[in-house]
C-alpha cells in the first residue's frame, strides 16, 4: 500500500496521504538535526524507508552520528523530531520509527 488512510468514505470520498508525504516530511526534518549527516557521496541512496502495513506508518532511516555526540541522544532526537513534524504536518501519528546509525562523522 503506498497510502495511509487518514478518513474513510464518508459518501463523499475518503481521504488519504499518499507516503512519498511522508518521506519528504523526514528528509527535510533530518536536514535540520545537529549532530548527524548523511552519505553526501552517494546521491541515488535514499536514507529514509517508508513503509504502510495495515494502515500502520513505520519509518526507518540510516544516519551517521558526528564524533563527540551521544549517540542515544541523538537517535532519540531524531526519533522524536520525526514523530512530531509527521503529526504536526499530517495529523496522522507513525507506530514505529527505527534509526540505524550506520556510522561516524569525525
């Protein structure tokens, strides 16, 4: 499914975000984390993994951390400035958001 359902018909249609939204909404919001970066060498790489289950949003993105940073708090701040810009921006709350860091900045 490439859409989340935010109503359903109602007589007159129902509607739906599609989760290209979705992904564009984490890409900015990843843009505007201190603290982390992503691979600028690899163009065609999509850090961000949308997917629709059931209705269900989980997100799942591949982030390096800079050196110094702490690496917990940096993956829950990340987590969480996702879950709020999705639910500020579309009314519709993610059940899951995974952060993979996939390296180091130094």
């Amino acid at each position: 499914m490439d859409y989340v359902v935010l109503k359903e018909n109602n007589g007159q249609g129902r509607i739906v975000i599609n989760k290209s939204v979705f992904q564009a909404i984490a890409d900015i919001t990843l843009k505007d984390i201190e603290n982390i970066s992503q691979d600028p060498a690899n163009f065609a790489y999509k850090p961000v993994t949308i997917r629709v289950d059931d209705n269900r949003l989980r997100i799942e993105t591949d982030i390096r951390v800079k050196y110094g940073a702490s690496v917990n708090s940096t993956c829950g701040l990340v987590q969480s400035k996702i879950y709020e810009n999705i639910a500020f921006m579309t009314g519709f709350k993610p059940s899951e958001i995974k952060v993979n860091v996939i390296g180091f900045d130094i």
